[in-house]
C-alpha cells in the first residue's frame, strides 16, 4: 500500500522533505558566516494547509517523484528539492558584506527542528490510527 495516496499522509511527507530542504539552507548559511560577501538564503514559506487541501481536492500535483541525484540540491539560488531559493531580505550587512546574523540562523535551526519533530510525530500517530483501522495494533 503505498501511504502517499492518503492526502494527509501525502502532505506530511511534503512537509517533512520542505523542513530537510530548509535545514540544508539554514546550514549553509551557518557555514558561510564568515564568508565575504555572502548573501544569506531562506527558502519560500511552505503553506501547509494549503497542501492538505490541494492533495484532499483530488489533486496531486504536491506529490510528485524524485531522484536521488546529487545535482538536484540547488543552492545558487535555484531550488532545493521543489522549494525555491531566495535571498533573505531585511538583514543587517556585515562590514564585509555578508547578511548572515548567526543568532537568527540558530534560531531558525531550532524552530526547524521543532517543527521536524513535531510533524514525525503527527505522522507516527497517522501510521498508528492506520494499523488500528486495520486490526494490526489491537495489542498495543
């Protein structure tokens, strides 16, 4: 049974391959803080209910396949994954013309990972009311 034709199931997965691809560009960030000239970067916000209702509509263009091919992580300003890139506006410039400020990028790192564990565990719970609804988790 493959659990992406259940919308909910659909849009979590979604979710969780925006928050890896949002962790990328946080990191990359991180790691060019003391590069001249660096401009940060920050993904475009993700409507999550959005995509429930898109994939519960009937349509399934938010599911798509991918391959595991390296040249597909974009990070000069193209996408990573199917989430476009953009520089980060409204940050404070740097002497030597970088914008990454490393409290907001910590900060945005934490708010990911919150984010990342709190929508595993929505999908944990998912699988489990499936197992339910299918007699395989009476025991638990």
């Amino acid at each position: 049974m493959d659990l992406t034709n259940i919308p909910i199931m659909a849009a979590l997965k979604e979710r969780l391959n925006w928050l890896n691809d949002n962790q990328a560009v946080i990191s990359e960030n991180i790691s060019q803080a003391d590069t001249p000239g660096y401009r940060a970067k920050q993904l475009e916000k993700q409507s999550f209910s959005g995509l429930v209702d898109e994939l519960s509509s009937g349509g399934n263009s938010g599911v798509q396949m991918r391959s595991k091919n390296a040249r597909h992580l974009d990070m000069s300003g193209g996408s990573v994954g199917q989430s476009h890139v953009m520089e980060a506006k409204g940050r404070e410039e740097s002497p030597n013309g970088n914008t990454v400020v490393l409290e907001e990028e910590m900060l945005s790192l934490a708010d990911n990972q919150m984010k990342y564990g709190m929508v595993v565990n929505l999908y944990k719970k998912n699988l489990g009311l499936l197992k339910k609804a299918l007699g395989k988790g009476a025991g638990q």
